[in-house]
C-alpha cells in the first residue's frame, strides 16, 4: 500500500495493548492498593516504550512506521523476559537480581538510628506472587507474560498478513 498506511492500524493496536497492559498495573497499584515490587516496576518499562513507539509509528509516514513497528519485537521479548526472570523468583527457581527485592537492611545501635536507616515506602519482595483473580493459581506476573507473548504473536501474524497482502499487489 505504498500510498496508504498500512502500519497504522498495527502501530495503534501496540500502542492500545501496551496502554491496556500500564493500566492494569495503574488499576491494581492505586485502586487495589498492591504494593509493586521492583521487579514490578522494571516489567513496566517495555510496555511503555512499546506505547511510545507504537504512538510515534502511527504518525509517522508508513516506510518509516514500519521500521518502528519492527523495532516493537525487543520490548515484547523483554516483557516477556522479565516476566520470566519475575517468574523464576515468584517459584523459588533463583534469586532476584535486584537488591531491593530482598529484605531492607536496618542498621543502628539505638533505635532512633535503626528508624532513621528505613526505608521511605514500605517494599514488597520480589518472591510475593500477586494474584488478581481469586481461585486461579496464576500470578500477576505469569498473565503479564502471556500477555506479552500474546501480543507479539498477534503482531507476527499481523505483519505475515501485510506482507502477504503487499506482495500480491506490488509483484
């Protein structure tokens, strides 16, 4: 579709995926009042730079988008990494590799000190599964994978449809 953006509607469907996915995190950190740990907070990351790119794909001319589009495959495959690696900690598999996943290290010899060292904002550990749907032994942390390798799945085939579809017109 050399006139047309036929990216578009793929580079809004990551971005939508990767809104849906920050909001359910927002919805269950400020309505439900669940602490995120920070294994929590890195799983964040690609599906806002998934949202970013995805954004910037939709606007941009359709030879450009879709090399953007195809920059997206990093971010799911690290969504899905980390959910992994959160996973493995969740199941006792290994330790966290962040530090701030395991027990705050209050120090002092009186009390005062001792308060003085804790931290600000109370921590969860990284090996605390938060599970959203009660009686399903899934965590919060598995759905977000299947969720990442959901969305990258729909994207392959969507980007086999276009091809195919591009092919047939222009060859």
């Amino acid at each position: 579709m050399r006139g047309g953006h036929a990216s578009r509607p793929l580079a809004l469907f990551l971005a939508v995926a990767a809104l849906l996915a920050l909001g359910v995190a927002w919805y269950t950190q400020h309505v439900l009042q669940i602490m995120p740990c920070e294994l929590c907070l890195w799983e964040r990351w690609p599906w806002r730079l998934l949202l970013g790119a995805g954004i910037v794909a939709a606007v941009l001319p359709d030879k450009i988008a879709r090399q953007i589009v195809w920059l997206t495959v990093p971010f799911m495959l690290g969504a899905i990494g980390l959910s992994v690696c959160h996973a493995g900690v969740e199941w006792q598999w290994w330790p966290s590799p962040f530090p701030a996943c395991h027990a705050p290290h209050v120090s002092g010899h009186t009390m005062a000190e001792r308060l003085a060292s804790m931290p600000l904002l109370p921590s969860k550990p990284c090996d605390a599964a938060t599970y959203l749907v009660p009686g399903v032994p899934v965590s919060m942390t598995v759905m977000g994978g299947i969720y990442a390798a959901a969305v990258l799945w729909i994207f392959v085939i969507w980007r086999q449809k276009l091809e195919r579809v591009t092919r047939r017109i222009f060859h």
